[in-house]
C-alpha cells in the first residue's frame, strides 16, 4: 500500500491527471454497463412475467374448456340413460309381445287339436249311430218276420217235457203263462233263460227253435206261440 503511495506521489500532475481521468472513465463506463445490465435483466423480467400471465390465462382456458367438457359428458350419460331405459322398456314390451304371440300360437295348436278330436268323436259317434240304426233296421226285419200261426197256442205247466212227443217241433215264442221261473232247453245248452213280467230282470217272450227230442224243463207254466 506504502509503495502504491509512494508511487502516485512521484507520479507528475500531468501523469495524475490523467489516471485520474481514466478512473473517472471506468467509474462511468462500469455505471453504463450496469446501467445496461440493470435494464436488459428488467426487460427480461418483465418478458417472463407477461410469458406467466399468459400461461396462466391459457392454464384457466384449459380448465374452463375441461369443466364445460365434463358437463358436457354429464349431460349425454344422462341423455344415454334415458335412452338406455326407453330400450329396456321396448325390449321388455318385445318380450311381452313375443309371450302374447307364443300363447296364441300354442291356444291355436291346442283349439285345432280339440277340433280334430271333436272330428274324430263325432266320426266315431255317427259310426255307432248307424250301427244302431242298422241294428233297429235289422231288429224291425226280423220282428216283422214273425208272424203267429193261426193255430192256437198252447201252454204247457212246469215240468219235463220232449219235442216230438209233448209238442211238436217248430218255431215258437215262448212266455210265461203265469207267476216267473226258469226255462231250460237241453239241460241249458240250448237255453237257459228265467220267464216273468213283474221285474225287468225277466224276460217276458224268447223266440227259439225247437227240434225233435229236445229236453224241455219249466218250473212255471209257458205258453208256446208258434211262428213262421
């Protein structure tokens, strides 16, 4: 320090004029260049700030368009419910519709089947019908084809008798004279038959064929009606 001293000191005005006008010139060059400095770092600032702010005027942009976005979604998962309902309520209305169409198709199997058994029954019924009638026809034939000889009949009291000897052989009709009982031809081969009229469970008249030798035994009288 002693010597920096001592060194300006034998330094001449001239000399020390001039130094001194050097470091005025670095003291003011060193000012500008801060001076500079100073101003290009606030224009920096002020670039990076405006840079901020317009980021964050982006940045809310972005979360306005993001919060109108989930409303937006909100609003077509509720319209996609609705929409999703009405389809559940067609597909249940469907189901009921095939239901109704299914019972009417098995309703119509059923009344075509029933139809077809009532055909057939009544096939069956008029079959037994003119069975019937054939059989009346058949039955009216054979009762018009009995016609009483004009002989008188005869009655014979209960007991044994023989064809070809106590009544001749022939067709006749038999009845019971009186009371009811048993009438056997041939010991009950050729007939076996109880004769009455007080109870249905009697026959009132039997037609039969009556040939020689033939065994009849009656425990009631009978009346024998010959016929042709």
């Amino acid at each position: 320090m002693n010597q920096l001293k001592e060194r300006f000191q034998s330094l001449s005005k001239k000399e020390r004029i001039i130094g001194g006008s050097a470091v005025v010139l670095l003291l003011v060059i060193a000012l500008l260049s801060y001076g500079v400095g100073h101003g290009n770092a606030a224009v920096e600032l002020s670039d990076k700030k405006v840079k901020y702010e317009e980021m964050d005027g982006e940045l809310l942009s972005v979360r306005i368009q993001i919060k109108e976005a989930n409303e937006e979604l909100e609003q077509v998962n509720k319209q996609l419910a609705g929409e999703k309902g009405k389809l559940d309520k067609l597909n249940q209305e469907h189901e009921e519709i095939l239901a109704l169409v299914s019972d009417k198709e098995n309703i119509e199997n059923e009344k075509n089947d029933l139809a077809k058994e009532i055909g057939q029954q009544e096939a069956s019924l008029a079959g037994v019908m003119q069975k019937i009638s054939d059989s009346e026809s058949k039955l009216d034939q054979l009762n018009e084809g009995i016609l009483e000889k004009q002989e008188q009949p005869r009655t014979l009291p209960a007991g044994y008798f023989t064809v070809g000897e106590d009544l001749e052989e022939g067709r006749y009709k038999v009845e019971p004279s009186s009371g009811s009982g048993n009438y056997f031809v041939n010991d009950g081969r050729k007939a076996n038959i109880i004769l009455g009229r007080d109870d249905s469970f009697y026959l009132s008249e039997y037609i039969i064929n009556l040939s020689a030798g033939d065994q009849i035994q009656a425990t009631l009288p009978v009346k024998y009606t010959g016929i042709e």
